[in-house]
C-alpha cells in the first residue's frame, strides 16, 4: 500500500521526469553545434547541457544583466574577451543542466524508496555539482593572477632598467614582452600588437591592466598613464618604486601560500561527504 509521502511525490516526480525526457528528445539537435564544441574534460555530461540552454530559452534567461555582465568580465581574464560570453553561457546551462538531470533522478528514487532522506541527498548532490563547476572557474582564475603576480615583479626591474638607460617605454615593452610565452607575457605581446595597430599607449596599458584583473597592474597602468604625461625622470622613478614594493608582496605571497595548503584538503573531505551520502543511500535502495 503506497504511503502518504509516496502519494505526495508521484506528481512531482512525474512531472520532473516527462519535462526531462520531453527536453532531451526535443532539443538535442538544436544544440547540437554548441555541445559538440564544449570540451567533454573540462564540463562533466557536457552532451546534455541542451537541456540547460533550451530552459535558458524557455525563463529568458538575460545574458546582458548586470550580474551576467560581472560573471562574463571574469571569465574574459581567462578565456579572453572574444570567448568570456560563450563560456558564460555554456556554464550557466551546465549549472542548470546538473540540477534538472539530478532532481528527478532523486524524486524517483525517494518515491521508490519511500524516505524523505533520499530528497536531501538529492539536494545536496545537486548543490555539489553546481559548487564544483563555480571552485572549478575560480581555481583557474586564481592560478591565472597568480602566475601574472609571479612574473610581474621581474617584468617591472627589466622595465626600470631599460627605460632607466634611455630607452622609451613602448620600445622597452616590445623587448620583454618577447622574451616568453607564459600568461603576462602573452598579455604584453597583446599591448604591444596593439601599439603597432594604432592604439594609443593610454588606451593600451589601460586594456592591458583589465585583462591582467589584478589591482598591481591596474595600478602600474594608472602610473604609467601619469609618467607619460609627466616625463621621463617621473616615470623611471615610478617603475622603482613599484618593482621594489611588488619584490616584498611576492614574498609576503609564498609565505602566505604555505600557510593556506591546508585548505587544499577541502577537496577530498569533499569527496569523503558524497562518499558518505552513497553509503546511507545504499540500505534504503538495497531495502526496496
């Protein structure tokens, strides 16, 4: 005899279940030019994430709101400007695809099971997921700063050096900025193409000081922009200044990095949770 909780979740399940068959067999095609192109390494079931963008559709989902916008200028630091929409949109419809496909998985499952519990552990599965793909971005966003922080000391000595002999600015960027292939260099190869295209210096190192998305370089921009109008003698005096202070806050950097690797043991006491939320699953699954 079924049980009030049981009665009370057929029509969700239900519900859940045909809204999801009815968007995997609909929409598949539709999207077929986008999940093609999403790399199945880096976005888990990314050939399901049709279902994400046909619920975008479906709620009119904006792209171009202020939150949306603020997600998307992130995401240019790491994927570039030309790409940080995509990607924005491929995560928000992986995010939602995660949750429509875990809900009526878990609906069914409590409905089968007859216990509540089972709705928890579907929960916070889908919680799990979502949290993982937000850790996944911002690891790689941190790895990106970091790494431009890193160089970014040697970089300004090279640059104090070189405008200090006499050479100018523009032509002492174009040196360096050739000298590797690492993540800040490749931004300055940026800054540089674009100084050969026309660019003001100005517009230049501001853009370069965006794309960076550290308060280090912005601030190095900023100085720069005021040593150019300024002069010379103000603008070697600056980068020394800068190169100086940013020597200290590397250091202070890899002291506080040894202190935080206790934190990377967050990732298995993660996996040791959903570990556990299979192991009080099992009894009421095996007890059907």
């Amino acid at each position: 005899m079924q049980s009030t909780f049981q009665l009370a979740m057929l029509i969700p399940t239900t519900a859940a279940v045909l809204f999801w068959v009815i968007l995997a067999l609909r929409y598949e095609e539709k999207f077929e030019e986008i999940t093609s192109s999403i790399h199945s390494d880096e976005y888990y079931l990314s050939e399901l994430f049709f279902i994400g963008f046909q619920i975008m559709e479906i709620i009119h989902f904006n792209i171009k709101s202020d939150a949306s916008r603020k997600k998307i200028k992130l995401m240019s630091e790491v994927y570039g400007k030309k790409y940080a929409e995509y990607y924005y949109y491929v995560s928000v419809g992986g995010k939602i695809t995660y949750v429509v496909t875990v809900l009526p998985v878990i609906f069914l499952l409590a409905l089968l099971a007859n216990n509540p519990v089972a709705l928890l552990f579907g929960a916070a599965l889908a919680v799990i997921f979502v949290w993982y793909m937000n850790e996944s971005f911002k690891d790689k966003l941190t790895a990106r700063r970091e790494e431009i922080l890193a160089q970014f000391p040697q970089v300004l000595s090279k640059m104090t050096l070189l405008v200090n002999s006499g050479m100018l600015l523009r032509d002492a960027w174009n040196l360096i900025a050739n000298q590797s292939d690492t993540v800040l260099f490749q931004e300055m190869q940026l800054t540089a193409a674009q100084l050969e295209n026309g660019v003001s210096e100005v517009e230049a190192y501001r853009e370069f000081a965006e794309r960076c998305g550290i308060k280090e370089v912005r601030k190095f921009a900023s100085m720069v922009i005021q040593g150019l109008e300024k002069g010379a003698a103000e603008l070697t005096m600056f980068l020394k200044d800068m190169a100086d202070e940013l020597w200290m806050e590397k250091r202070n950097m890899v002291k506080q990095k040894g202190e935080k690797a206790n934190s990377k043991l967050l990732v298995p006491t993660v996996i040791i949770f959903i570990g556990i939320l299979f192991m009080i699953m099992a009894p009421i699954v095996t007890g059907l």
